[in-house]
C-alpha cells in the first residue's frame, strides 16, 4: 500500500491485539492487488454499531493505464 493502513475503533477503546490482527489481514490485501493505494478499517461495538458488520473495511487502488 502507498499510503498508510488507517484503523479506527468507534464505541471502544482500542485493543491492540485486534488492531494488530487487522493489520496482519490488511497486509496480506497486497498479494491481491499489487497498486492498492489505501485502506481504512472501521472496527465497531456491536451494541452500538448501526451497520450489520462490526468491522468494515475501505479499499482503494489506482486505476491501471494504458500505455
């Protein structure tokens, strides 16, 4: 990734082993896509969370070019 892997945990406070598994999962995004730019994982309380999902991941890569 280009830039840095952004994490926020809303409605708790952060864990570092859950912040830590997050990272290792967002590493492994580069063996799908080699030009990803960014990505932002949102970790939610599931009391509070408003989304059916407690973690929600954002993605982003630049679009290829032809030559």
């Amino acid at each position: 990734m280009q830039l840095a892997l952004e994490i926020r945990f809303l409605g708790l406070d952060a864990w570092p082993l859950v912040e830590a598994a997050a990272r290792e999962k967002a590493a492994r995004l580069d063996q799908f896509r080699a030009d990803l730019m960014a990505c932002r994982i949102t970790i939610e309380d599931v009391h509070v969370a408003r989304a059916p999902r407690p973690a929600s991941p954002e993605v982003a890569w630049s679009p290829k070019t032809s030559a």
